[in-house]
C-alpha cells in the first residue's frame, strides 16, 4: 500500500550535551557527507519536563510501552538534561513536496528525492543504540560521537511524521518557527526554479553555504550586510575547502620522548614541510594568559589531554594558514590526534590525513631522553611525576587511536631507538 505524507523538506537534529563541544564536526560532516546544509540552530537546556515531552511517543502511537523502553527513556532524558544541546534545523537541496513511502513506482522524481532524502538521512544517524551503530554502520554519527544508549550523541525524530510536531516542541517561539518554514520554503523554491544545468552546478558547488549563510545574515542582521556575508564566506571556505588546505597532511605520533620533534626537524631541514606541534601551540596559548591558557596550564602538567576542540581550533587556523603559502608542499602535524574524538573531529573538519608516522620507542628510553632535556627544555611536565602520567595517557588514550587509524590510512612504524641518524634514513624514504 502506498502511503502519503507531506515531507516538510527539512530534518531535526539535537546534538546531545555529550556531543555539544563538537557540534562544529558534526555539522560539517552531515554537510560533507550528504549535503545537509543548517536552516536554524539554538542552544538550549533542556528541562526534564520538555526532555520528556520530546522523548515520549505521542499518544497515538502509544500502546503500553514496554518497562525497558521506560527505563531507557528516563535514562535517555536524564542524559539530555546534563548541559547544554545545539538544536538545528537541516534540509537538503529539494524542495518540500508530498512525500511517497512503500511504492516508488508511482512516485514523481521529486517525491523519490524527497525519499531519498529522509532514508539517507535515516542512514546518516545510524542505529540509536551506538554499540550497534559502530557494528552496522561505523561511518554513522551516533558510531562517531556516541557513547552509550542514553548518550547517543544525537536526536533526531524518530519518524518523518513527527518533524513538524517535534519542532515545536525544540523552538518555543511560533514567531521563528513560522521563520524556519520561510526559510525552508525560500531554499525549496530557489533550488525548483532555473535552469537544470545551473541548478546541478550550483548545488553541486556553493548552494548548501550560500543558503546558510544567508540565513546566517537575516538571523545575525548586521549594520554592514555585505561585509559580514564576505567575512562568512571566507571563514566557511577555510572550513569547508580543501584546496585551502596543504597538499600533503601527515600525522606524527609515538610516546613522549619517542623523537618527534627530532625527525620533523630533519624533514623541515630536507623536504621544506611546515612542522606543526600541538604541543608548541597548546604552550604558546598559555602564554597569552587567557582564562584557556590557565586550564592547558594545568593539564600538560598533569599528562592529561588538553579538551580536544581548543587544540582542533589552534590547528585548523594554522593548516589554512599553510594552505595560503602556496610554497608548503606539506605539514607535519605532530602529537596529534592523541585522543579518538581529535581524529574523528579533525577528519569530519577537515580531511584525512594522507599518512601517519608511528615512532615506537621503549618506556625505559624515552623516558632517559625526556629527562636528559629537562635540563634544558624549561618544559613544566619534563619531570618524574608528570612522565609517569603522560606514559600512562599515552597508553590509555593514545594507542587506541593508532589502532583507529590504521583501518583508515598507511600508518608507518618506525622503530625509534637507534641513533637520529638511523631513525631519519628510514623516515626520509616515506617522503621521497
Ligand atoms: P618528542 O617530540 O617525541 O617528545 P623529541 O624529539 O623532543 O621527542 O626528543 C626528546 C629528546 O630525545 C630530545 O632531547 C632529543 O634530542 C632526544 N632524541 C630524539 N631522538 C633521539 C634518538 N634517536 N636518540 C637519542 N636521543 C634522541
Ligand atoms: O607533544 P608534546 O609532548 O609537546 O605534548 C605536551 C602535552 O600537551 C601533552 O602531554 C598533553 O598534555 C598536551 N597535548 C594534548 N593534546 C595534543 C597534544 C598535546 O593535550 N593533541
Ligand atoms: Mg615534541
């Protein structure tokens, strides 16, 4: 039987508190991924009662619900409530139109997009259990930025019939509800008219951040329009293009004191690659004092891993840099990623990386080394306790990211401990 129902033409989403300090990768993936391009978005709260309201199925659909699903559905809105979420409203570039489920035959090409639309994006947001996301679908958002069942990393209506009624439970305002479908209404009509040719080029190109961008404008109302929408732009281009970004991107890890700095230096010195330390740039922050310097302060000294969105952030405005120096052949991007939600965030916003170097190195030698350039470093985590802790992060946090990536791209390992000399003869034949 086929069955009717009108496609809104746009999509919810609600990036759980869990998830909301990288709410910029995950928008930039489901943007990457599918062309999903924000309409609206608001950070909120949620108060138990309206977390409830969201959560709980409507009265039409309920039967008795099962006990579990109650337990998970107070578990699902207690994980709601632990901070702040980003609600955003996303849409695809296809007009709303009436939307056709169960048999396609009779469907409009229009009304199959709109289809499409809804299933992939089904696909996109994977199972709601992320344990059985990672198994069925690993390059789903909850499999990326999930963690448990309750903690799923992000919302989304359960089924295409309830978007209208779930965006108003998500924007109180009817005022800029009545906005959103404006909006969604004004990108439908601009995608529906002109020419075929233009229009593909057009959404195959810049469409998804002109649209944003413009909704960005009316929403941000600016004294200088056009200044603000160039400064936009330019920023969304550097986030977005990949021309922007160097051609060659390659990953540097291994334990502290395994040589990192040491064999970049020697590349630098050889092949002119641009040498980017997270390490230097999470020191040079401190530096400047700000209430951020103080936190990185404190956890180098602790061997612990700085929040992976300030060192994303320090990185990405280095790496467009190097993209603008048309003379960088490539950057060494070293002691990073150290955490797995760094190297999911760094390739949802910007690309992967072509390779990684892996220095392996014994405890019992890097840590002769790091205590031999304590003497000189002035570094405030070269010292007995703060070496013991970093080994252990190293350890916990790190060596599962080397497992991540290499089921992603060529990890290299070098053994790193012989002599400089030795390791760089074998490093230097990577690049040649
Ligand atoms: P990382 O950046 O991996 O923490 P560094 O490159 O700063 O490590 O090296 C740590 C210390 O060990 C430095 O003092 C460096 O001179 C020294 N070093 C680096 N590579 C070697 C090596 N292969 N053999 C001996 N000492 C080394
Ligand atoms: O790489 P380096 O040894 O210079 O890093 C020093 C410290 O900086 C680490 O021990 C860690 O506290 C912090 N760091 C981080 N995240 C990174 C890189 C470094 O938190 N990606
Ligand atoms: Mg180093």
């Amino acid at each position: 039987m086929t069955q009717r129902t009108t496609w809104p033409g746009f999509v919810l989403l609600v990036i759980q508190p869990e998830a909301f300090y990288r709410k910029d990768p995950i928008l930039a993936y489901a943007r990457k991924t599918d062309g999903w391009t924000e309409v609206a978005r608001q950070t909120v709260v949620w108060t138990p009662e309206r977390a409830r309201a969201l959560l709980s199925p409507e009265p039409a659909e309920t039967t008795t619900p099962a006990p579990d699903d109650e337990v998970h559905n107070e578990q699902h809105v207690a994980a709601l409530c632990e901070g702040r979420s980003e609600i955003v409203v996303l849409r695809r570039a296809t007009p709303p139109v009436e939307m056709v489920f169960l048999s396609n035959e009779e469907a409009t090409p229009l009304e199959q997009t709109s289809a499409t639309d809804w299933k992939r994006w089904l696909e996109l947001c994977g199972p709601v259990d992320p344990a059985e996301a990672r198994a069925l679908a690993p390059r789903s958002l909850r499999a990326l930025f999930g963690v448990d069942k309750a903690h799923c990393g992000v919302w989304t209506s359960r089924d295409v019939t309830q978007i209208t009624s779930d965006l108003a439970k998500c924007f109180h305002d009817a005022t800029e509800v009545e906005r959103i479908y404006e909006r969604v209404r004004v990108v439908g009509e601009q995608v529906a008219g002109g020419g075929s040719a233009a229009k593909s080029y057009l959404s195959s190109t810049v469409l998804e951040t002109l649209t944003t961008a413009l909704s960005r404008l009316c929403m941000a109302q600016p004294a200088q329009p056009l200044e603000w929408l160039g400064a936009y732009l330019q920023e969304a281009a550097s986030l977005q293009g990949h021309a922007r970004l160097p051609p060659r991107l390659v990953f540097v890890l291994g334990g502290p004191g395994a040589g990192k700095g040491t064999q970049c230096a020697r590349l630098v010195a050889e092949f002119g690659f641009w040498h980017v330390s997270a390490g230097d740039l999470l020191r040079a922050e401190i530096q400047t004092q700000s209430e951020q310097g103080q936190l990185i302060d404190e956890m180098i000294r602790q061997g612990a891993i700085v929040p992976g969105h300030i060192t994303l952030e320090l990185l990405r405005k280095k790496l467009v840099d190097a993209g603008s120096t048309l003379a960088v052949p490539g950057v060494l991007i070293d002691g990073f990623p150290r955490a797995l939600d760094q190297a999911i965030d760094f390739e949802c916003l910007l690309r992967r990386a072509d390779f990684c170097l892996f220095f392996e190195c014994s405890e019992a030698e890097m840590e002769r080394r790091l205590l031999q350039r304590s003497r000189s470093s002035g570094r405030t985590d070269d010292n007995p306790e703060s070496i013991r802790k970093r080994f252990r992060t190293f350890i916990e946090t790190t060596m599962p990211v080397i497992e991540f990536l290499e089921r992603r791209m060529r990890v290299h390992r070098i053994p790193a401990e012989r002599s400089v000399d030795e390791v760089y003869a074998q490093v230097r034949q990577l690049f040649l």
